[in-house]
C-alpha cells in the first residue's frame, strides 16, 4: 500500500473512533482522539502528496470521503449536545433569578 494511503488510513482509524465516541456520549475519549487526529495531520502535511497509481487515489480519495462523513457525524452530535446543554444553563439561570425574586 501506498505510504500517503496508509497515512490516511490511519487518520481514517482515528476519525472513526471519534465517530464512534461521539455517538455514545463519551466526550473525554472524543477529546483525546481529536488531539490524535491533530497531531497525525501535522504528522502527515508535510508528506502529503498525490499517490502515484490511480488505485491509490482512488483509495485517498474514499478515506478523505469517510472522514468528510466522520466529521458531519461527529458535529451533529456535538451541537445537539451543546444545544441541550444550553437549555439546561438557561433553565438553571432562570430557577437562580426565581429564586432571588422571592427571597
């Protein structure tokens, strides 16, 4: 296999175990495979290039595709987790200032 498409494989690897923390809540684990993922593309910039043979871009090609869809995944999880970990701040705010009316 192509060296720049087992880069990507890897990174691929870690996207989807990403994928895969986000889906079960475990955001800690999100959060250590994200600092993976960051430090595997600095890893690979600046060895990045075109494969040589069309199997192999192809193969780029696909595994760019997947993280593209790792990454929606893992973005729609978080928002809708950040969106309801506003409503439950708002709603703690608003029982603080109920509560400081009446005292």
């Amino acid at each position: 296999m192509n060296m720049i498409v087992e880069d990507y494989q890897r990174l691929s690897d870690i996207t989807g175990k990403m994928r895969e923390a986000a889906a079960a809540g475990e955001w800690d684990e999100l959060i250590a495979l994200e600092r993976r993922c960051s430090k595997q593309v600095a890893e690979l910039k600046p060895r990045d290039g075109v494969p040589a043979d069309e199997a192999s871009r192809l193969q780029k090609v696909a595994l760019i595709k997947k993280m593209l869809a790792d990454d929606k995944a893992i973005r729609e999880k978080t928002v809708t987790w950040m969106h309801q970990l506003e409503k439950i701040m708002q709603s703690a705010r608003s029982e603080q200032r109920l509560q400081q009316a009446y005292r």
